[in-house]
C-alpha cells in the first residue's frame, strides 16, 4: 500500500472539520481515482463522525448497478462525462445517509484518452440534499498518479468551499 499523500491528508481533514462543525455527513463515488480521496478522509481519527460511505464504481456496471447511473447516459456521453458525474453523485446521496456527496470520474492514463477526451480529463460533482449537482471539468496533467492525486485535490477543495459557503447563507 503506497503512503497517502499528506497534504491531500491535511487537505481532507480540513473537510472533515468543516463537515463536522455543521453536522453535515459526506459520501464519495470514485471512479479513476480507485478510492483514494475516500482513503485521505479516512486517514484522520474521528472520520467516523462524518464519513457515511464511499463507492468506488470504476466499471460502467458498477456506476449503473451501484449509483443508479442511467445505462443509457454511459452509453450516449461516456463514464468520462458531466452527466455521469452528476448522476454519480445524486446515486451517491440517495443510496447513503449522507448531506453532501462528491464523485470522481476521468481517464488518469496513460492511455485511454482520445482528441475529444484527453488523458488528465476528469469531471467530478458534488450534490447535496435539496441542491441541483454542481459539475466541475478539470484537464490534469502529469502521470497516473499525479492526475489522480490531482483530482483528490480539487474533489477536496470543492467539499471544502461548499461546506464554507454554506456557513454564509
């Protein structure tokens, strides 16, 4: 088991305070990144308190048998898509007792990639109960495993600012 990178551990356990201080329960669905943003959420003692569950759903069945992904949008725009990304996390929310909920989907390489899809393209959302799913659309560069840790980061980093802008509304 390779080490966790520690700042995307420092990083998740900001997340796990912020989720903590407003009672809020956080669930993943990952697909390229195979586990590991749950892995840094995980890595801090009391992710219990706010950790309900992680999916990690990296064929196109699983996204669909799991999540409730419509087979249909896999089909029609691709796993590496928004649509799948936001069907993730809204079957991540539904299938756990979690307020928020991130998900990961993308081609970390090095191959898989195509002109319209590139290696480093990765979509994530993040839904929470009684909000439409917000998408982000990211390209990484670098290798598997920088894309990957890349993507952990930016997945943390969207929690983290949904959590804080909710303390302002």
């Amino acid at each position: 088991m390779h080490d966790l990178p520690p700042d995307l551990v420092e990083l998740a356990k900001a997340v796990m305070m912020a989720a903590k201080e407003r009672a809020k329960r956080i669930v993943t669905a990952e697909s390229c990144t195979g586990g590991l943003l749950s892995g840094c959420l995980t890595a801090n003692a009391g992710s219990s308190d706010v950790i309900d569950c992680g999916f990690i759903t990296y064929s196109n069945e699983s996204k669909s048998r799991l999540l409730g992904v419509p087979r249909d949008a896999v089909t029609e725009f691709g796993a590496v898509s928004d649509i799948v990304a936001s069907a993730m996390a809204e079957g991540a929310l539904a299938q756990s007792d979690a307020d928020v909920a991130v998900s990961i989907t993308g081609i970390a390489g090095p191959g898989g990639g195509s002109k319209e899809k590139p290696v480093g393209l990765v979509y994530m959302a993040l839904a929470q109960t009684g909000r439409d799913a917000l998408v982000k659309r990211y390209v990484f560069a670098g290798t598997r495993s920088d894309i990957r840790r890349a993507a952990v980061g930016a997945a943390l980093e969207l929690v983290l600012s949904s959590l804080q802008d909710d303390e302002e509304d």
